[in-house]
C-alpha cells in the first residue's frame, strides 16, 4: 500500500493538482478582496448604499424593527436571511466574471504565442534554379 502511495504522489498530475490548489487558495483571497474592497463599493456608489446582507424576515422569536441580522441571530430568533443569500449571488457573478475575463486573457495570450510559435519564417526570395543558369550560359555561348 505504501509503494501504491508512493506511486500515486510522484504522478505528475498530482502534483499538478497540488499545485492548483494552493494557488487556487491564494487566488480566492486576491478575489475576495478585489470584490469586497474594489468592486462592491463601486456598485454600491450606483444603487446608492444598498447592501442586502440585513434584509431578513423574522420566522420566530421577537425581534425590534431595524435590527441588524447579527443582532436578530443573537437574540436566538430564527431568520430567514434572504438579503446575505442576494448578496452571496452577487458575489459568486461578479467573481464568475472576473475569473472569466482572467481565463479570456489567459486564453487569448496562449493563442499568440502559439500563432507566432506556428507562424511559417519568410523565405528568401526564390533566384533563378540551376537549370535557368544553366539555359542562360548556353544561350550566351550561342549568340556569342
């Protein structure tokens, strides 16, 4: 079992996979922060301020109008938080653009380098073969 695990791990796909995660963990802590520092204040100058996260319904337990989600959570009453739910969509879409955008120019810089990778060298301008030089002599040692 151990050399089977061996096996498994020297795998260059593995480590590949290995690779992608840790990247991918410090890839979503830059996205996370580009929407919530960079993006969400950007919208929220647009839709004035709006930010759903309280937006929330009381299902039991009382709880005072204007009351923050956290607070109503605290107080043990039972909510059905359908603003962070909204905002939790949001996110996931602006961050599914952004990653599409990065795949985009990714995709688009893979394509010139293999455009100009596959592009055929110019040739040299083609001169006479040896068989015209050839013709050319014999023709100048006739007329001559």
């Amino acid at each position: 079992m151990i050399k089977e695990f061996k096996d498994f791990i020297a795998k260059g796909n593995v480590m590949d996979m290995a690779v992608g995660i840790i990247i991918g963990a410090a890839f979503t802590a830059i996205v996370k922060s580009m929407v919530a520092d960079l993006i969400n204040p950007i919208i929220g100058l647009f839709t004035g301020g709006v930010d759903f996260t309280n937006n929330y319904a009381v299902l039991s337990g009382d709880v005072a109008a204007g009351t923050s989600l956290d607070a109503a959570r605290e107080a043990g009453a039972s909510v059905f938080a359908y603003g962070s739910f909204i905002m939790a969509v949001i996110n996931f879409l602006i961050i599914a653009f952004v990653v599409f955008m990065l795949i985009r120019m990714v995709n688009k810089a893979k394509d010139a380098a293999t455009k100009a990778e596959e592009a055929p060298a110019e040739e040299a301008p083609a001169g006479p073969s040896e068989l015209d030089v050839l013709l050319e002599i014999r023709d100048a040692l006739n007329k001559g």
